[in-house]
C-alpha cells in the first residue's frame, strides 16, 4: 500500500490508520462478506429450527456477531477500534479453530453447518484464512511509525 | 433457477473481478468502463433474481426457504454497495473492494442454485 495514497480529509483527531484506507479495505469488505452471511444463516437457523442443534445454531450467531465486531474494528479508526479489531480478530481465530475441531470431534453436536464447522470448509476455508490475515494486517500496522 | 443464467452471472462476475485487479495492478482509478460493466454484471444478476422469484411464485418450494429468499434479497445489493464504496475511497488497492464482491456475487449465485435444486 502506498503511504502517500490521497485519502478523504480526515478529522484532526482521527489521522488515517491503514484500514480505513487502501488494502485494509479489501480486508474489511471480506469482513464484510463474512458479518452478512453469518448473521444471516445465524438469522435463519435460529428463526426455523432452534430446537434442532441449539449449539451449532448458538454458536452461529455468536460467530455472526463476532464477524460484526471485526469488520467495525477494522473499518473505523482509533485507537480503541483498533483494539476491538485485535479481539474480534484473536476471538474469531480461536472460534474457527475450536468449533472447527469439535464439529469434526463430535459430529452429533453439529448436526447443521455453522460458518465454523470443519474450519469453515463449507466457506472454501476463508474463515479460517480471515483471521489469520487481519492479525497480520494489525501487526504490520501497530509496527508502522506512530502518529505524531 | 436456470443454470444458464446462474453460469451467465458467474461468467460475467468473475471476467469484473479480473478487470478489477487488471485496474489496481496498472494503478488505475474506477472509470466509467467499470461502471458500466458493474452495470452489466448487476442485470444478469437482477434477471437471475426475478428468476428465483418465478420460482418461487409458480409453486418451486426449496427445502431451505428461508434461506433461498434471503439468498434472492441480499445478490442485488453486493455489487451496488461496493461500487459505492469504491468509489469513496479513490486510493489504489480499493478496486479491489471489487473483486471481492465480485467473488461474492459468484458464490451467492451457485450457491442459490443448489438451494433452488433441493425443493420439497
């Protein structure tokens, strides 16, 4: 990404910090992606057959607003976004991968897809890559020069 | 849901997402050729919707519903949205806001294509 890439004009108290920008936002719209389709599939399961899997269906929801959380620490600036972005991040990671080996552990627990089963392999793995990558960014980010 | 359309669609989504990635490689800006084939793209992908939707009003009845319309109400407003915010944000790497949705639109598209398969 280029440092000298012209950006909107930003508050005096919000200089840019990557993700609002450039290539943080690819990383932010494939958040993006993510908060939309787990919530949604979360939105469905729960609506029309709880009672069927309450764990995986729990856990769908609970990864949908995990997905919210990162795509909003991601895309706002500040320090404290930042540090919400690092949580969601750490979270997510962690999430994909224990629901990831439980759903391939004891399958009757996951009797229905969740965007984390199997290490999110009905997603082509992206949810496993997601993680990975925003923790990358925020390191590569938080080791550039602090603002003055 | 025809399968045509739905190749037609990931056809036309995937040669965007390549064009998007020829544009931030080259370090150009979104012009007008973009839009106008985001415009394309987005069509074929409002005839593949009001596909679904004659599905749905002449008896089809797929085994996931619910998701299947949210599938129907949620591929018009990919591309839309990422134009618009590509479009904010003029910097080089935010073309590629473009493909992702692009990639997006493929996925939504196969995959209402299984969901439309499985019905009742």
């Amino acid at each position: 990404m280029s440092a000298t890439t012209p950006g909107a004009p930003d508050a005096p108290d919000a200089p840019p910090r990557g993700t609002a920008t450039g290539l943080g936002r690819v990383l932010v719209a494939l958040y993006a992606v993510f908060a939309v389709a787990a919530v949604s599939r979360a939105s469905v399961q729960i609506a029309t057959r709880f009672t069927e899997a309450p764990l995986a269906y729990a856990l769908s929801a609970f990864a949908g607003v995990v997905y919210v959380v990162a795509t909003l620490g991601l895309a706002r600036t500040g320090r404290r976004w930042r540090r919400t972005a690092w949580v969601a991040c750490t979270v997510e990671l962690l999430g994909v991968l224990t629901v990831g080996t439980l759903s391939l552990a004891d399958a009757a627990a996951f009797p229905d897809d969740t965007v984390w089963s199997a290490y999110g392999r009905g997603y082509l793995f992206v949810p496993l890559v997601l993680p990975v990558l925003g923790l990358v960014y925020l390191r590569a980010e938080s080791r550039r020069p602090a603002r003055p | 849901m025809s399968g045509t359309l739905v190749a037609v669609v990931c056809g036309l989504a995937a040669v965007m997402g390549g064009w998007a990635v020829l544009t931030a490689a080259r370090d150009r800006r979104v012009g007008r050729a973009h839009l106008a084939g985001l415009a394309v793209v987005e069509l074929a992908v409002l005839a593949l919707v009001a596909d679904g939707v004659a599905a749905l009003v002449t008896g089809t009845r797929p085994v996931e519903l619910a998701t299947s319309i949210a599938y129907l109400v949620v591929a018009p407003l990919v591309l839309p949205a990422a134009t618009l915010w590509t479009l904010a944000d003029r910097s080089r790497p935010s073309v590629l806001v473009l493909l992702v949705a692009c990639l997006a639109v493929v996925v939504i598209a196969y995959r209402a294509l299984l969901l439309f398969q499985v019905t009742r």
